[in-house]
C-alpha cells in the first residue's frame, strides 16, 4: 500500500497524452490543446470606441465646447476621414476612431444641435478610446499547449481568429461494474436480492466531465470466464477501461484476475486512503485499466482523486488543473484521521466547511450533498478556523 502523494506521482510520471487531430472551433469547448494558439491578428485593429458618443480632440474639449459634426463612424463602416481643431464625429462603441481625434465624450454629456453639438456636463477622465492591439497583438501567445478549452477560452480562440485548433484526442473509456447483486437502475425492486447498479452512472458521468468519451458499457457478474471476455471487449475499443467493484481480496473479487491473460500489470494496488483503499491502476495491452471500489462513496471520491487527473494527463494537462486545493476555513474541528489520509465530504455553508452528515463509504443519498473533499492527513491538527485543511471540488 502507497501513500496518496506517491500514487499521484507514479501516475502523473506513467501516463503519456494520446495523439493530437484538429476539431472545428465549434467541436473545441472542453478539450485540451496540444498546439499554442497565436493571434491571427491584433485586437482591435484599429483605435476604437468604447462608447456611443462623439470623437474629438482633447485639446478642445472643455464643458460648454461647441463643435462642428463632420459624420458619423460606425462599427465595421469604412475608416472615417480625419478630422481637424473644432470639429467632431458621431461615433458608435466599436467603430474606428478618426484621425485627429483622441477622446470620445459620451453621448450622455452632450447636448447635439443640427449640424453642432455642445458638450454640456462634466465627462470625466476617461478616453473611451481603444487602442490598436490593446487586448493583443498580432503573434501574441494567447493559449499554451496543455489548456483547457472552457468557455472563456472559447472567446479567445475565436477572437484570435481561428476557425479550428489541434487538440489531444478525447480518451475513449469502457466502464465495467461488476458484481451478481447488481441490476439495471428501474429493475431492482422485483428481485430481493438485487440493488440497483449506480456507480458506473457516476464514473462515467465524472469521466465525460473531465474530458473521456464514452464507448462501452458493461455490467458482468461475479464469473472469471465471463470477466474475461468483457474485459477482451473492453481492451479492443478503449483507451482507459474504469472497472468498478471486485477489487478487494474476496473469493470472487474478479476485477484484477479478469485482465490477467491480457497480461496486466499493475503500477499500484492499494492507496493509503480512506474511502477507497483498494483503488488500483494497471495496463494491459496499450490501454489504461483504473479500479475503482464497489461502494458509491469510496467510488465516486477515487474516480474524483483518480479518474480525474489520469483523463488530464492523456489529454496533456497539467493534473494541478484537476486537483486543484484551496485552503478550507472549517465550521467545526474535525476527529484525527488516524493512520490514512481521509477526504471528508463537506458543503460549504456561509462560507465555511460542513462535514455532511453520512460519511460511510457505501452511502449515496448523503454523497448527494457533498460538494467538496476535505483533504485530512496523518499527524496534521486539524484546526476549526485557520484554514490549514485543503478543499478540492467534488
């Protein structure tokens, strides 16, 4: 059994990103970049407006100032003519500012007469003018290699006048759960014996937000031969299979042995955690293997400290981005956590951390309301107030 810490690096020094393909911008959101993207052009082009009002000399502009309107300049027109001392432009937030004139003064703070327009209240010390390649310039590195596409890198791909982007490939992930009690979810009320199959929903749910593309799901019960062949499926389509359950020492407990004639090997198996000690990491025939517990709970919060950060890494990110702890200011001091490093689940309330109330690993209505893991290790006073716990999203 390893330390959480030293899974993390055996992980992060393992996993390798998966080759790069080009995606349309619109296909882009939520992946990851294998190649930089440079400004295709300067933002703004030209010195702009930033508001609706009249462009002119700063030279001459002084409350009760009258000038002469010369015309109008509107966003994506033609650049306007020059104008000259005493003179102004109508102009619209985003359109080219003329030459000569270096101030727009709101259209608020004007009185327009005709042919002429007065400046008739205070317009204050700003400029409202945007200057050629304020927000960038042409060349300009906007996103590195490695960043993820959310939506507000979106805008600045898009801005940056780019229709595509080279990106790692999206890992392909089979989801196997395994166990004979387990049913399909609408099915299990007509069998005492069975309980609904709920974890896999969840892996994959996780996986998906992190990046991974689902293409297979399977439910096996607790029988080697029929282990097999789903996990010779499972290898045959997927860059990473999350196999869920069976990961104990039980007489049946077919997770590992299922990919043994595959020739798995294993990089851990049993992290110094809890829940979700038995979480392991192998591979088998080019493709990543992670198992997760059988519990909802130990499941979902391994998949968050595990699936999270190995989709990170076949897609060429930084796993800080994944696991991403802020430090944490408590409502209530929290029990020592004994000879493993727990995560508690927690919500915040007012501002401060709240355990949930329910913490055993096999809960779900209670996991529910978690919204954060509480990072507690061995041999750390744990404080109410001092904000010494890191916090990572659920």
């Amino acid at each position: 059994m390893i330390g959480f810490d030293e899974a993390q690096s055996v992980l992060a020094a393992a996993i390798k990103p998966l080759s790069a393909e080009t995606v349309p911008l619109a296909k882009a959101h939520g992946r990851v970049l294998a190649e930089p993207i440079h400004a295709a052009l300067s933002a703004p082009r030209r010195n702009v407006s930033a508001m609706d009002g009249y462009a002119l000399r700063d030279a001459d502009a002084a409350i009760g100032a009258r000038f002469r309107v010369v015309g109008q300049s509107f966003a994506g027109g033609p650049v306007p003519p020059a104008i000259k001392a005493g003179e102004a432009m109508r102009i619209f937030t985003g359109a080219t500012m003329p030459a000569g004139a270096d101030r727009v003064v709101m259209q608020e703070n004007c009185e327009p007469d005709g042919a002429t327009m007065t400046i008739a209240a205070p317009y204050g010390p700003g400029w409202h003018v945007r200057t050629a390649g304020c927000d960038f310039a042409e060349g300009d590195l906007l996103l590195p290699a490695g960043a993820w596409i959310d939506p507000l890198a979106m805008v600045a791909l898009a801005g940056a006048d780019h229709a595509s982007a080279v990106v790692h490939r999206a890992p392909r992930v089979a989801i196997i759960a395994t166990g004979d009690e387990l049913a399909p979810p609408g099915t299990a009320r007509g069998n005492p014996l069975a309980i609904p199959e709920s974890v896999s929903f969840g892996a994959a749910a996780m996986a998906e937000r992190f990046g991974g593309s689902i293409v297979g799901r399977f439910t096996g019960a607790d029988n080697l031969p029929t282990l097999e062949g789903i996990a010779r499926a499972a290898l045959d389509n997927a860059d990473l299979v999350v196999v869920t359950g069976g990961a104990s020492v039980g007489e049946r407990d077919y997770a590992k042995a299922m990919f043994g004639t595959f020739g798995l090997d294993l990089l851990f198996a049993n992290v110094a955690i809890k829940p979700g000690k038995p979480v392991w990491l192998g591979r088998a025939q080019d493709c990543w293997i992670l198992g997760l517990p059988g519990n909802p709970t130990s499941a979902m919060v391994t998949a968050r400290l595990f699936l999270a950060p190995l989709l990170a890494a076949l897609q060429g990110a930084d796993l800080a981005d994944v696991l991403d702890w802020e430090p944490a200011i408590m409502a209530t001091a929290l029990p020592a956590p004994g000879q493993r490093t727990n995560f508690v689940r927690a919500k915040r309330v007012a501002g401060r951390m709240v355990p949930i109330g329910n913490q055993d690993s096999g809960a779900q209505a209670s996991l529910a309301d978690a919204r954060w893991l509480l990072r507690c290790d061995p041999g750390v006073d744990l404080f109410a107030d001092d904000g010494s716990l890191l916090a990572l999203r659920l």
